[in-house]
C-alpha cells in the first residue's frame, strides 16, 4: 500500500510484497548454483576435447553461474529493501522499484541462454559428447525447470496486471465517474470469461452488472493490492479483540441492557409458544434436506453414499415425475431430501432443484407429525448462489400491511418471487392447503435460504394468517428497518456465535473496509511480520501480543472516526464519487436482519469452573436486535458458526443439556 509503479503503470502488488517470493526464489536458485557447480566441475575438461562447439558450451555454462550469481544478490537486495518500513511507509523502499526493473531487465539473456541449453540438451546440433550421466541430466532438468520458472513469471505478471493502472486514464478523463464505469466493465468482463456458464441464465447479465458495480465502488481509489486486504484483516481481528474485551469490561462495570443466559424458562417466557429451540431443531432438519444428496454425503462422509443408494431411484428420468424438476437420472436430490427429512416419498408433494441466478431450489414437504406444510429453500452451494447473495443492493419491496417504502436485498426478492410463481403455477400451495386445511404452513431455510423464506413469508403472510418462519443464519442485508420489526410476529431467526453471515452486507463491508484502511495506516510493523504472526495465531494458536503492539498510536485506534451511516434516500452519485474514503458509500438503504433474532454464543467458563474441572452449560443466548448485527467481526469460528450442521449441534446440544424431553437425537439420526 499503495501499488508498485513499475513500468510507467501501477500493479496489483506492493512494494513489500517481494519478501517471500525473493525467499523462494533464492533458496531455488542456491539449490540450481549448487547442481551447476557439480557440472561445471565435471565436465568443463571435456569441453576441451570437443572438435567444435565446446567454446559456445563454455560460454554458455560460465553465463549461467554469472546469471544466478547475479540473481541471488538481486534477490538478496530485494528481499532486504522489500522488508524495510511499515506498510504506509514507501519512501523506505524507494529502490524496490529499480532492482525489480533489472531483474526483469536479466530475464531477456537468461531466455537466451535456456533456448542455447535447449538447443544443446535436446537438439543434439552441438557436437561435443557428453558421456557423464549426471551432467547430462541436471542439465536436461535445468533447462525444463528453467522454462517452468519463465512460465510461472508470466503467470505471476498477468495475476498481478492491472488493467486500470495506466496513467493516461486519470489524464485523459479525470472523472470518478468514468473510473467507475471503467472498473465495472473490467470487473463484467471477468465474469463473463471466469464465470461462462452463466451467461445463459435470464438473469446473469443482470447479475454481473450489478455485483460488478458493487465490487467497483467498494474498492475504487482505495490504492489497496490483495496483500493489503489480508494483512489488514489479520490487524482487524487483533484490533476487534481488543476492543471486545474493553466493551466486555465496561459492560460488567455498567451492568446495563440485556445479558446472555442460559435460563431458557426466563428468556422465553415473552416470546409466542412457537419460538422454541426445540421447533427450531426439528424445523433446521427439513432446512438440511433442501441441500439434497451434497449434504448427505457431506454429515455422513463414509456412509453417505451407501445411504443415498436405499433412497435413488434407477433410471428415473426415463419415469414420470411430475413433482421433481431437475433432478439427475438416478434421483439422487430427491433420495437426499428423503433421507435427511425421513418422511414418506409420498409426503413430498413437490421439489424444484432447478438452480439459475435469482433461481433457487426448494421443497414442498407434509410434516404429518406437527401438522405442518413445510416449505423450505435451499441456501448458497453454487457460483449462481454466490451472485444472488452478491445482488445486495436495496430495491423496493412491495407487501401487505407493509410500510409503502419498504426496501429488500435485491437478489433475494426476484428469488422470493420467482418460488412464488411455482407454487402459483397450476394453484399448488392453494390445492395443498386446502386438502390439509387444519395443517400449518410453515417456511424455513438456512443462510440464503433463510432470507428468502422471510421474503416469502411476508408476501403470502395476509393469505395465511398462521404462517410461521423459522430462519437459520440469516444474511444482514434483508429487510429496511420498519419492515425487519414488521416480521418479528411471523418470524424466529437463530444465530450461532461469531457466523459472518449475519454480519454480512454492504453496509458492514464498506465500513471494514473503511477501518482495514484505518488500521494499516495505524500499523508500524512491516508486512512480512503481520503475514507470518498471522500465519502463527491462525494455524498455531500463538499469542497475538506482538501484533497487539504494533499500533504507531493507541488514540489512532480507541477512537474510531466518524463513519457516517447512510439515510434511507441519499445522493447515489454523490456517495460512489466522494473523495474521502469513509464517506463513500454504496449502498442507498441500510438493510437489517429478518425475524426475531434469538442468538447463541458459547459461555466463557468461570475460574471455580477451570479450577474443579466441572462444566456448567455448554452455551448462553438471548434475544438481539438486527442493530447489533452491523459490525463484521473477523473471528476464528466466523465460518464454521454459519455451517448448518453444526448448527443443529449447537441447538441439539442446549436441549441436551437442559433436559428437556425428546433431546436425544444426534447428528448422526439424521
């Protein structure tokens, strides 16, 4: 930070990011002196003996000692210039540029001598033999490695390649506007080439445009390069340690606002006698088995396969099956939702697993049992997932007895509303619900599928006053304000620790991004330093106090600057263009999580309980609001808490602990 100019144009790498790939190529290179070495002492003599050529051969194995000679002290001075100074701090590796210039600069007679060694090595036109087995083989290895290492140069110069970074787009047209259409086209066409399966969706043009217009003007004129994003994150998660510990103090000294518990009685009491952990758990099943066959093998990764078998059905595309829609010949989705769900093949009145952009699969399902219509949608497995939940800007959402400006998650709404379509095609729901009338139609999905099951819920709530919801890991980005508090009624959403999902939307990237800017420059510590202390709290679980000292100031980051939230109708134009970083902003609503969030942490242990070894609850909880979801916290468990089965581990493993009857199952009876 900022990019490397090089070549008259800026690149997507810094000038402290040579550190490890100089490391690298030196110990490659000390290893290939040493093999050369061996040869030169070998069978320089016998190039004497040679009628002709052995004077080119001689050249050729002198150039190369001289080239990687001069590599290796390129390298060196690399690697040294390379590691000096905080990442902010370019004037301390102002030569970082010229010795990259040169060594690129040696790449042009090294090419020449690997094609001279081609030539000799293979070819066989230079006429000076070569009896000795190991010279002739390390010089036959050397020329291949040499032109893998060429090869991988390149590949590294293309990765790196900023098709932005030209200087003449700032002097020809000045306009962040134009720099913005620029980089969204760039980003477009990435998509397109990256992403080709896609091009055929109705909507995947409209998917590219608007996620790259998102990614264009979160990271604009920031001057960030990859490396920077990462060790930014790694200072961020010190940094939000810090800070959790601080406001943990002061809520212990303060004693206000509502705490975690791990007395259910109490904390439920308020609540409708629905919203319970144990409805919660059955519900999360039928949430597991919209997944399909993915999420059978992935529980069950020995047997998965074997139980899939005892639920395919051969050959059942040639058959007729009116109630699934794109599945494989062998029924393999639909054998999937059986076995998780472990209802009837004749309770699954009908299974869409056709998945576009804006398109996702979901379920009819008869839970005879609680008497319930089960409709559940299935979370994000797939690239065309990925650009839903990505379409995260705010459009209007229309529904009864909501506010008239009420706004949604984009992706999420044309997904809610094409699921809407299909259960109206030929009046489905209705002919369900009326043969089942005394049944209760309930909605439920994880991640994804969550939000679009409050989507749903909202719209078809006025036709089915009994509706209910239970949502699982639900984006942050859903609903406006007035229209989240709306859904409390209908709506049970369940959080599980630190899961970055519901922490998730572009209101919170934008401000961490605006707080990894805020940190590097805060940061004294070279890059190389937070990337292995990273590395070593990450893999090892080292201790993080050397980079809890590396803060240029304390007040740079116990006070946090001003980062103004957007109102729910701001100046688009104004936002994407603003010169100061924390002001720009993307969004044009602030969106909230859906539902009555009812979130669950896992309890930190008492000293009497470290000293006598005993164990009291496993986990606390208690009912949140959608405000306090905002922040993106970078944590350990910030995915495995987003992963549905464990999950249903951690609600199988409260009622377990609380006694309550009917707790016994397991993952595994799944």
């Amino acid at each position: 930070m900022p990019a490397l100019r090089l070549f008259g144009r800026k690149w997507l790498f810094g000038s402290d990011d040579l550190v490890f790939p100089g490391i690298f190529e030196f110990a490659f290179r000390i290893v290939w002196l040493a093999l050369i070495s061996c040869v030169i002492n070998k069978y320089w003599h016998k190039t004497y003996t040679c009628d002709e050529h052995g004077f080119m051969i001689r050249i050729y194995l002198a150039s190369i000692i001289t080239i990687i000679c001069i590599n290796l002290i390129l390298c060196v001075l690399l690697i040294n210039r390379s590691a000096q100074g905080a990442i902010t701090d370019v004037n301390a590796r102002k030569f970082v540029a010229p010795l990259l210039t040169l060594k690129v600069i040696f790449i042009i007679p090294e090419t020449i001598l690997n094609i001279f060694g081609s030539i000799w090595a293979f070819c066989g036109s230079l006429n000076c033999e070569n009896d000795d087995f190991y010279s002739k083989t390390v010089i036959e290895i050397t020329v291949v490695l040499n032109w893998i290492v060429f090869g991988l140069i390149i590949f590294g110069f293309l990765l790196v390649y900023n098709p932005l970074g030209s200087s003449k787009y700032r002097k020809t047209h000045p306009t962040e506007t134009f720099l913005h259409k620029k980089v969204s086209k760039v980003w477009i066409n990435r998509f397109r080439w990256v992403f080709c399966c896609l091009r055929r969706d109705e909507y995947g043009q409209e998917a590219f445009m608007q996620v790259a217009s998102l990614l264009s003007a979160l990271f604009r004129s920031t001057d960030l390069v990859p490396s920077d994003i990462i060790a930014g994150s790694i200072l961020l998660r010190v940094r939000q340690k810090r800070e959790t510990r601080e406001m943990r103090r002061i809520r212990m000294l303060n004693d206000d606002g509502p705490r975690y518990t791990t007395d259910m009685m109490r904390l439920f009491a308020t609540s409708p006698s629905w919203m319970t952990v144990a409805n919660a758990r059955y519900m999360l099943r039928f949430a597991l088995s919209s997944y399909g066959w993915p999420m059978v093998c992935y529980l069950k990764c020995c047997s998965g396969c074997f139980k899939l078998l005892r639920n395919a059905t051969c050959c059942g595309c040639c058959r007729s099956q009116n109630n699934v829609v794109d599945d494989n010949c062998c029924l393999c989705h639909f054998g999937g939702v059986r076995e998780i769900s472990r209802l009837r093949a004749d309770d699954i009145v009908y299974v869409s697993f056709k998945n576009h952009v804006f398109e996702l699969p979901f379920c009819l399902l008869l839970d005879h049992v609680k008497k319930q219509i089960v409709l559940t949608v299935r979370g994000s497995l797939s690239f065309r997932d990925v650009f839903t939940d990505l379409t995260a800007d705010a459009t209007d959402f229309q529904a009864p007895n909501f506010p008239p400006n009420s706004a949604a998650h984009r992706g999420m709404v044309i997904g809610a509303e094409k699921i809407i379509e299909k259960l109206e095609e030929g009046s489905l729901l209705d002919r369900v619900c009326s043969t089942y009338a005394d049944y209760t139609l309930t909605l439920t999905g994880h991640s994804l599928g969550g939000g679009v099951s409050i989507l749903i819920g909202a719209k078809l709530r006025e036709k089915y006053p009994d509706l209910r919801v239970y949502a699982f890991a639900t984006p942050a980005g859903l609903l406006s304000r007035e229209a989240a508090r709306i859904t409390e009624s209908f709506a049970f959403t369940v959080g599980v620790g630190d899961d970055f999902v519901m922490r998730l939307c572009v209101e919170s990237v934008e401000n961490i991004r605006t707080n990894v800017i805020e940190t590097l420059r805060a940061c004294k510590l070279p890059k190389y330093r937070i990337l292995l202390n990273g590395f070593g709290y990450t893999m090892f679980t080292i201790p993080s106090r050397d980079l809890e000292t590396t803060w240029r100031d304390v007040s740079d980051l116990s006070v946090q600057q001003s980062v103004p939230s957007p109102s729910d109708q701001v100046n688009a134009e104004a936002a994407l263009v603003s010169k100061e970083i924390s002001l720009r902003r993307f969004a044009k609503t602030r969106l909230y999580t859906g539902g009555r969030i009812l979130h669950i942490i896992r309890r930190k242990k008492t000293e009497l309980e470290k000293k006598t070894k005993t164990g009291g609850p496993t986990y606390e909880m208690k009912w949140c609001q959608p405000e306090e979801f905002q922040e993106f916290r970078v944590m350990p468990r910030m995915i495995l808490d987003h992963l549905p089965d464990n999950v249903f581990k951690c609600l199988t493993t409260i009622l377990e602990e609380q006694k309550v009857q009917d707790s016994k199952i397991s993952l595994q009876s799944l």
